[in-house]
C-alpha cells in the first residue's frame, strides 16, 4: 500500500483553538481583542446590564409567598370508604356526594389508613397500601 492509495478519512477531528501555532487558531482563538465576549463566559440569564427579569417582577406578599401555586391533593383514608354499599364506584363526584371531601375539592389521593370491609371499585388515584388494602377486600383500582 502506497501513500495515495490510504483511504480518505470520513470523520474530520474537531478543531482544538488556544493550543499552539500548529493549531491554527492560537492567540485570541477567533474571539477578537478586547471586550466582555473576548473574555470568559457570560451567564445565560443575563441581559446586557438591563434590569433582570427577576427584579422587574413583583414581590408576592402574604403567607402563601413561597408556597407552591399547584393545588395539593386532598388525602382520604381507606377506613372513611366504609360508608359507601358494597360493589359501588368511588368517584370524586361519589366522594362529595358522601360528604367526604369538600364541594370544591379537584384532586384526591385515597391512602392506606385503617381498613375496608366493603368491596368497591376506585377511580381515583391511590397509594400502594390503599390498593393492598382495597384488593384484599374484594374490591379493585382502576386508577393508580
């Protein structure tokens, strides 16, 4: 095998700037002289000396201020499901027609307090150890 019959490379190995004459790019690598861009990095939030974003927003005032804004489940123990007859569906619109959760609830989680004697099927979402205890009385999750 002679010189120009080596197969032609297909990959081109990248361009390493700042390292020596050889390299190409030496002194400056490409960034020009002087200047904010000729020097380290800049962080991604900022905007060229203007007021950031964060300190045009207002402050929020109050106790709810470093709460989260997502509306947090409403937990309902196993044992309170006992009200319900045997072989029915367990809806948020069941579970406020029983009085179990306020009129104005809109997300439930059951957890695995206490038990169940009453076979029912749940359309809400559950922990595991509601579903333990759900299934061993007979009843099933649809909804997770």
């Amino acid at each position: 095998m002679k010189l120009n019959e080596l197969p032609k490379s297909t990959t081109k190995s990248k361009k390493r700037i700042g390292r020596g004459h050889g390299s190409g790019k030496v002194k400056t690598s490409g960034r020009g002289t002087k200047g904010q861009k000729s020097r380290g990095t800049i962080r991604s939030e900022f905007e060229g000396g203007q007021l950031p974003l964060i300190k045009r927003l207002p402050l929020l005032r109050g106790k709810t201020r470093n709460k989260s804004r997502k509306e947090h489940a409403t937990a309902v123990s196993v044992s309170k499901l006992t009200v319900f007859p045997s072989k029915s569906d367990v809806t948020l619109d069941t579970l406020q027609k029983y009085h179990i959760i306020k009129d104005d609830t809109k997300r439930v989680k059951i957890v695995g307090n206490g038990t169940l004697t009453v076979s029912l099927t749940v359309n809400v979402p559950c922990s595991h150890s509601a579903k333990k205890i759900i299934e061993k009385a007979g009843g099933k999750v649809v909804h997770l």
